[in-house]
C-alpha cells in the first residue's frame, strides 16, 4: 500500500520544525488550488508565491526546486489521500477475506464504481491536477510522473488486481490468467467512463445517467469475465 498520509505527517512533524511544517502545509494547500485552476504550465512561481500570501524567497526557502518541486509535493499529497480513500473504499466493498455471495457480485461491484467515482466529489482539486497532467504531460517534468504513479495509481492498480484475483480464486470471475487486465477493463468500463464524460468532474452528469453508465459499465463487464453458474 505504501506509506499513507498519517505516517508522513507524523514522520515530517519528527524531521521538520512545526513551524516550518506549517508553512509547508499553508504552501502546497495554497498551490493545490491554484495548480488545479492554471495547470502547471501556466502557474508561475510569482502567482504561486502570491496564492499562498508570501514572496517568491520564502517559496524558494521551503521549495529550492522551485515550481517542480512543488508540483511534485502536491500531486503526491493528494494522490496518497486519493489512494488511502479508494483502498479503504475497496477493502470495504471487495474484502477478500469475505468474498461475495454469487447473487450479490454485481451489487457489490457497482457499489465500488459508484465509490470510486464519488471520489471526484470528495476531492475535486486532485482530479483537476490529474486533468492537468494528461492534458500538460509532455510539459510536466518525468520525475514528476513518476512520483504520481507511484503515489497513487499503481498501488490502487495493483489492490485492484488483487481483488480481481481473489475474486477469480473464489469461482467468482474468470479472469483468464490476467487479473491485471480484468482490473483495467473494470475501472475502463465504470470509473473512467465517468470521468472522461465529466472531463474529471468539471462538468458533473445528471445522478440517472452515472447510474446509467455504471451500471451498463459493471454489466458488460461481467458479460466478459463472470463464471457461469450451473446450478
């Protein structure tokens, strides 16, 4: 799972005075807001200095990389909220230790893509990052994609293989030997159906027509992967 948002606030109040922590904090939460309307490109250090209500030399103080270092700490601190909020999402929908009941593996399924959709609500600054970066990808440093990744999508990627997984091991799904894909096929079906046709929750659909697409979403997809039952 990696570390999650508690263990790295308690491990910077350890290695970071509190009130350099705080002007830290103060900084990427002022930034956050001002990456997610302006993207990365256009977000200048002056307007970035000026969000967070200090100059330009304290930025620097607290960020000697400068705009980069700030997008990457930003992008990593909500993507690990993001990441802590699906796998709890995940874990409380999928847990392996009670697989569902065959009858209810549709419900439960569409329980998490509405879950996990309900997230563009519960943290729109993160997806108005997040739809920055794709659209500012070739612009965005790599080592900042990188940081991304690893912060959020891949381990969420890879609980989700998990789930897929176990749910093959159950007599649930067949997932034809790849997990992996069964997971990227699910999410391509519900979550990011919804997010492309909200363009990351800028322009929220009507609740009937989410409902319309997950459902139809998690539908097809067990026409793909479900287990046909005999009895």
């Amino acid at each position: 799972m990696g570390e999650t948002n508690e263990s790295r606030t308690a491990r910077a109040r350890r290695e970071v005075s509190p009130r350099k922590l705080e002007k830290q904090i103060a900084l990427a939460s002022a930034s956050c807001t001002l990456f997610g309307r302006e993207g990365y490109t256009r977000a200048s250090v002056d307007a970035l200095a000026a969000e967070a209500g200090v100059s330009t030399r304290t930025l620097y103080n607290h960020f000697p990389g400068g705009k980069a270092q700030l997008f990457e700490t930003v992008v990593t601190w909500t993507s690990s909220q993001v990441r802590d909020a699906q796998l709890a999402r995940l874990k409380a929908v999928l847990d392996p230790e009670r697989p569902p009941h065959p009858d209810d593996l549709e419900r439960d399924l569409v329980a998490l893509a509405r879950a996990f959709v309900g997230l563009m609500t519960d943290y729109p600054n993160h997806f108005a990052l997040v739809r920055h970066i794709h659209a500012e990808a070739d612009h965005v440093p790599g080592e900042v994609l990188k940081a991304w990744h690893e912060a959020g999508p891949e381990p969420v990627g890879r609980a989700l293989t998990e789930a897929m997984a176990h749910l093959g091991a159950a007599g649930l799904l067949d997932v034809h030997g790849d997990p992996a894909l069964a997971a990227g096929h699910f999410t391509a079906l519900t979550s990011h159906t919804i997010v492309q046709s909200t363009h990351y929750g800028v322009l929220p659909l009507p609740k009937e027509e989410t409902d319309r697409l997950i459902t139809g979403g998690v539908s097809a997809f067990l026409r793909a992967y479900r287990v046909n039952r005999t009895d």
